[in-house]
C-alpha cells in the first residue's frame, strides 16, 4: 500500500516542514501508512532543527500529478527474446496485441516485436539457409514439434547446423539437421551415417519405426507430415534472430507522469509501450485506454489549505485530512474530508493535542520538532497570533525533552534569520504566499531577522527580482516585510501597481518603496488582514 503523503505549503518555513514530520509519525503510530514530504528548500532555521534533533529533511516533491504507476491496469505479457516466432505470434492473437515487449532472462527490456516483423520474416525464409541465417534453440525446436527422442540424448543450446531434408543426404554435413520419413528406406542410418546432429523422423500412426544401429546420434520422432513439420520448424526461430528488423519504439518509466506521455503516446505510429522501472525492468505495457483509470494520491494537509499554496497537481489527488490554523479561502473537494482547524500560532500545537487526544507520545525527535515549530510561529510568544494554547503545548514538550526553551528558541531565531549569504531571490521566496484581495493577486513573503539594516543593504536587488516576479506572475503587489524579531516590527518593501494598499492599511507613507510597521511581526494576524481590508475600498 502506498503511503499517504503528509505535506505543509510550498517556500516551506519551519512549522509546515515539522507539522508534516510530527503528523506523519502520528499516522504511523495510528496504524496508516504515512510520509513526510516536502515543497520546496529548507530554512536556514528549519535546517537547525534537523539538525538539532538529527533528523532527515522530508523528501521533496513537486508534484502529486498521476503517473504510470498509479495506473490501475497495466499489461503484463512479455516474450523473451530466446522464445520462438511462433510463441510470440501465438500471445498477440491471444491477448489481441500487434507488439509485445522483449526482455532478456532478468526480465530487462531489449526491444520490441511487431506483428509485421514475424509475418515479413516468415515471406523472406528459405529453409536450406534456416540455422545460417537465423537462430534458435534446441528446445524451442523440441517444443515446436512436440517430438519424442526415441534414441540418442537431445542437444542443448543453440543449433549450429544446416537444416537438411532426405533428398539432401548427399550435402549433409556434421551436426546438421536431418528430415526425412520412414518412406525413405535406410533414411534415418544415412543420416546418421552422414554425421548429422539430429536427425527428425516424421512418422503417420501405424508406421514402422526403424531402430537405429547408433545409440549416440539423436533421432526425435514427430507424429506430423513432412511439410508440416518443415513449416513448423521455421516458425521455431529466436526472436533475437529478427530483433535487429524490428523498428524504434518509445518506452516509457514506471515515475513517467501521465499528462507528458499522453500526447506522445497520441502521436506516435505504436499501440503498446512498454514501461520499465529503476532498474530497467519490465514493468509492463501500457495502451491510450489504460490512461483513463489511475488511483489518486493521498495526501494530508498540514499548515495551509489553499491550493496556490499546495503542490502541483493537488486537484487530481485525494485529500485526506487537512489540519491548519489559517484562515479558509477557495477551498474545495470533491469528497468529505476531515479538518482539524484551530486559532492557534502554529500547526504544530494542534497535533501535538491530537497526539494527546489519542493517548499517544511523540518521540523525542519529533516532540523536539513540534516545540521548535511552536518557538518560530510565535517568535518566543511574542507574536500576537500566539495563543495560551500554544504556550501551554511548547511549556510540555520543553518539560517533556528536559531542557531550557528560551536559550534553544533563541538560538535557533538568530540561526535561522542571518540572511547575509542568501541571494535577492531566496530572501523573497523562502516564505512567500500568494492571496486574492478583492480581485488583486497579491504575494507577500516575510523573512525574520535580527539585521533588517543589513537586509536593506540589498534593497535594490530585493526590488529588482520582486519586479521580475510581478512580470512574470501577473502580481498586483507584491510585498516584503522584513521581521525585526528583536525589536517587534517590520520593515516593508512594496511594489506594484496596488503597492499603495500598504499605505491604505497602516495609515502610512511608502519612502523609497518602504515603510516600517510598528509592532507588525505576524503576516497572517497583522499584516494580511490590513491589506485585504484595503482593498476593498479600491
């Protein structure tokens, strides 16, 4: 069973990477299968974390889009590149195929047969150069015929001979193949006589079986006509023999997501495609019907609801649960779900009740996760989105690991908000959202720090890349608050063509695009609710 993925939001701060780790041990403990992931780079600040608690980052992912390994049907049916024409032909008729894939003995893909390629190699064959020109193996002659090796021991391994019928005796040589009947008189002694390798006596019910005087040279005797079993032979060549005729093909991985194959597989002069996995494997064969059924993700939503802030794909997966303490906006599904929403500063106090709730205790990673995440949403309990739960959570998991929450809550602040080797564009999206105000697309990123001055320092490359970005994505704002985390304010930089909503909200002018915004330290609490109040005035 795959695993359910817990994920927080996309520029993933602290809180959404260690809600999703603490939720999805939850899961684990409660009996379903669940997994971390992750949309995007980790923080300075949450790589302290990890770190502290020697913790693995969750794996990152960009999109939860079905891909081939979601099918719910794909075909199985392989030829091995030793079987023979004829199995090959007879599995296409049966399973209505015009291609199937071949693999080697490790199930390996090495190409792929066409219909077409067995019936123009059946129009070129001429049998007195079969074994010359094509190969095959002893058995797959032995399963053709369905003989029965009435003397001598059957061969192994590829036959190397001549294919030859009785009228041929005078040109046989050692090892080659001998046909013939029991109405040739002595054909099976000169024959053998003759030094072939094996000699295929056809015989009708009733005949006279002749025994031969050489118990060495094997004899197999074919209850078929002589015609018959000539036909029956050709048909008994390798697969490999021809691979080199066979034409270019796609082939596709199990990870392939079904949105970029569909127009290939729409294009392409080909109705089966075959699907391997990591190891070059045959996974299967895939046709355009088989896209139509897929098992959706699953998925849990930790620290954020709406679906910009989600991974991509999030519409074709199915949503499980969602636990936030956001507000709701443009939310949908399209089954039941259940939420778990609370107003409360972080994501990480809500699961930490749910663990609680159901009589469980986190392990000490992950309660050292949880207590990290509830210090950095509420900056210490200084933020005014903190609530008393919060504090009451972060006081017993700190009582719970056995050490000083204010001295660690510092330093993992000052740790996480030096932004001195950071670029213009990591500073803006490490914790960047986009909102709807009232018809306006807006983003507004915050990053904390205890050196607004230095972060200003880069003011214009700051703008210049916020300028790209509202080019790019069509912004109608797009704001920067710079968190003085000791100080408990912002400095905030505002461009776009609504930039003024800044001004509107906070009763404030803009100097050089900038404004400092007394008190202001929480985006969802202080910051969003002002700009979304103005603009609704616009």
């Amino acid at each position: 069973m795959d695993s359910v993925l817990v994920l927080g939001h996309k520029n993933p701060d602290t809180d959404s990477i260690c809600s999703a780790i603490a939720y999805a041990e939850l899961k684990n403990k409660l009996g379903q299968q669940s997994k971390a992931v992750r949309l995007g780079q980790l923080s300075r600040e949450t790589e302290f974390v990890l770190n502290h608690f020697n913790l693995e980052a969750p794996e990152l992912i960009n999109t939860v889009r079905p891909q081939i390994s979601d099918l719910t049907h794909l075909e199985k049916e392989v030829i091995y590149v030793d079987d023979s024409l004829k199995s090959a032909l007879d599995l296409m008729i049966k399973e209505n195929f015009s291609s199937l894939p071949v693999v080697d003995e490790e199930r390996r893909l090495v190409g792929m047969i066409h219909v077409s390629d067995i019936a123009n190699t059946y129009l070129e064959m001429d049998h007195t150069k079969l074994f010359n020109n094509y190969s095959t193996l002893y058995k797959n002659l032995k399963s053709m015929l369905k003989g029965e090796i009435i003397s001598g021991e059957y061969p192994t391994g590829i036959i190397q001979g001549s294919l030859k019928a009785a009228s041929e005796m005078d040109s046989v040589k050692q090892g080659d193949i001998v046909v013939t009947t029991t109405l040739v008189e002595n054909a099976v002694e000169n024959a053998i006589d003759a030094g072939a390798g094996l000699v295929i006596l056809c015989v009708n019910e009733g005949d006279e079986i002749p025994k031969p005087t050489s118990t060495k040279t094997p004899v197999m005797k074919v209850e078929k006509g002589l015609f018959k079993t000539f036909r029956l032979i050709t048909q008994s060549v390798s697969i490999s023999s021809i691979m080199s005729h066979s034409k270019k093909f796609y082939q596709f991985k199990e990870e392939d997501f079904l949105h970029e194959i569909k127009d290939i597989m729409k294009e392409a002069d080909q109705t089966n495609f075959p699907v391997v996995d990591k190891e070059g494997k045959i996974y299967g064969t895939i046709r355009s019907k088989n896209l139509i059924n897929f098992t959706r993700k699953k998925v849990i939503l930790v620290d954020h609801n709406e679906k910009s802030q989600s991974v991509d794909g999030i519409d074709d997966a199915k949503i499980l649960e969602v636990v936030d303490h956001h507000k709701f906006g443009n939310f949908e599904t399209n089954e039941p779900l259940q939420i778990r929403a609370e107003t409360v500063g972080c994501s990480s106090t809500i699961i930490f009740n749910l663990y609680k709730e159901a009589g469980l205790s986190p392990s000490k990673e992950v309660a050292g996760v949880m207590l990290s995440a509830i210090l950095s949403d509420t900056l210490l309990f200084k933020s005014p989105t903190c609530t008393e739960k919060d504090i009451k959570a972060a006081k017993e998991l700190a009582e719970f690991l056995g050490f000083d929450y204010e001295k660690y809550g510092m330093e993992m602040l000052i740790a996480g908000t030096s932004l001195g080797d950071k670029s213009p564009m990591e500073i803006i999206t490490m914790d960047m959202k986009e909102f709807r105000m009232s018809g306006l697309s807006v983003a507004v990123a915050q990053v904390n720090t205890v050196d607004v001055k230095g972060t200003l320092n880069k003011q214009k490359e700051l703008e210049s890349v916020m300028d790209k970005m509202i080019s790019e994505k069509g912004y109608d704002a797009f704001i920067l608050a710079i968190t003085d985390i000791i100080n408990a304010g912002s400095q905030v930089i505002a461009l776009g063509q609504w930039a003024s909503l800044v001004e509107n909200g906070f009763n404030t002018e803009l100097e050089n695009n900038s404004a400092w915004l007394e008190g202001v330290v929480s985006r969802k609490k202080q910051l969003v609710p002002f700009l979304m109040a103005a603009s609704q005035s616009i």
